[in-house]
C-alpha cells in the first residue's frame, strides 16, 4: 500500500476525530517508508510522492494542492520564529531534496529544482532553482515539467 493511500486513510480518521488509529499509521509511515507526513496534512487529489515517500517530512500545518509531484528528500516545513507552514497551490513539481521552509505561499503551475531552497512566496508558472530559490523561467508549461518528473 502506497503512502498516499495510508496517508488517506489517516486524514480521514482525523477528521472524523478518531485519536489513536491516525498517530499510529503516522508512526507507521515512518517506519516503514522512512518518511513523516502527519494526519493534519491536507494533500489534495492527484498528488503522488515519489518513491513511496523516502526521506519526505511535511510540517503538520502544510496544505499542498491538486495534482502535484513531490519528489524523495523534500522538506516541507517551518522555520524558528515564524508562525505559520507552506501552502503549495495545483500542479506543483518538487524536485528532489528541495526544501520549502517557512509560512510561504507557492503559486500553481510551479517547478522547484532539486535541492532548491525556497524562503519566499513564489508567483504562478515559474521555475525555481537555486539556494536561496530563484525564479529563472516563467510561463512554464507544467505538464511537460510533470511527466520527466512522475515517478
């Protein structure tokens, strides 16, 4: 069973307010798949985590949009002294080890390179690279960017 799927099936035991069986199959995702993505995460529809999440850790308060790739490695996170987690809008690809850290806001139609490090609020159909994260292309075609990046 993939960890989207457990994933799934742990936010709707959140939601419906069950407390064990969701910190369980968290700890279990960790276990198993070396990852951390905890119940409180809303992921939504289509978005697929490469390699069964190897590596992959998700602030509890991150929101990540429609049909999105996330690659292994990546971390979606908070920073010390901000209050807040990532919001990543549809069509996002994450390339691997790509951090995103701090209350920032990424636009729909985006890729970020591997190991890229995002700090700020990133604008629709764009491409970034780099560390700190620079825009380097805008008006990207994102589905040509999503097929090399399916994994």
């Amino acid at each position: 069973m993939a960890v989207n799927k457990i994933h799934k099936i742990s936010r709707i035991l959140y939601e419906k307010k069950l407390p064990l069986m969701p910190k369980f199959l968290t700890y279990f995702i960790r276990i198993v798949y070396g990852c951390y993505i905890p119940p409180t995460v809303q992921i939504g529809e289509g978005t697929s985590i490469g390699y069964d999440g190897v590596g992959v850790v998700i602030h509890y308060k991150t929101v990540i949009g429609k049909n999105c790739v996330i690659g292994p490695g990546v971390t979606i996170g908070g920073t010390s002294g901000k209050e807040g987690a990532p919001i990543l809008g549809d069509n996002v690809a994450l390339g691997t080890g790509c951090k995103i850290l701090g209350p920032v806001k990424v636009g729909d139609n985006v890729v970020i390179g591997a190991n890229s490090v995002v700090t700020k609020d990133v604008p629709d159909n764009c491409m970034v690279v780099g560390i700190p994260g620079k825009i380097v292309r805008t008006d990207i075609d994102i589905k040509k960017y999503n097929k090399i990046a399916s994994i």
